[in-house]
C-alpha cells in the first residue's frame, strides 16, 4: 500500500511540475505560447488530469479556468498522498525526497 501511495505521489508530482513550467512559459512566450513546442507538449501531458477534472466537476466551469482548477485538485490531492504516506509509514517516511 505504501508503494502505490509512493508512485500515485509521484506522478501527482510531475502533473504539478507540468503545470508550473506551463505557467512560467506562457509568461515567457509574450502571446504565443501555442506556437511553442514544450507549451504543446506540457499541455499534451496536462489534457488527461483536465478531462477528468472536468468529469467529476460541474459542467459551468469555462474551459479556460480548467487548468486552474485541476492544478488545485492535483494539489490537494497531493497532500492527502503526503499525510496517508505519514500514516501508513509512519513518521520516519516523511522525508522530502
């Protein structure tokens, strides 16, 4: 259990490093981010969390402020990876690595 809680932290991690370097390269590009190469590809790798975000949330949510949301979602859900890792094993697996 404390493996899979291990791997489903990790890949909430890179979804949330995506999402960050998503964010400094749309402030970069000036306007054109959809004509980068790494903005298409970190947002390749962000579409599956945005569509089941927007399958569990409700559907008057612009598709715009999607990223937004799903960033808070993976974001929580991070955390309580962190405290269920705590839990399961145990204070001496809180380590930040």
């Amino acid at each position: 259990m404390l493996e899979l809680t291990v791997l489903t932290k990790a890949i909430l991690e890179f979804v949330l490093l995506t999402y960050a370097g998503r964010a400094i390269l749309y402030l970069f590009a000036f306007g054109r981010h959809h004509d980068n190469l790494i903005y298409r590809m970190f947002s390749l790798v962000t579409q599956p969390p945005e569509q089941l975000v927007s399958y569990i949330t409700i559907k008057s949510i612009p598709q715009k402020h999607l990223p937004y949301f799903t960033f808070i979602f993976c974001f929580s859900l991070w955390i309580v990876m962190l405290v269920v890792k705590v839990i399961i094993g145990g204070p001496s697996s809180f380590n930040i690595q």
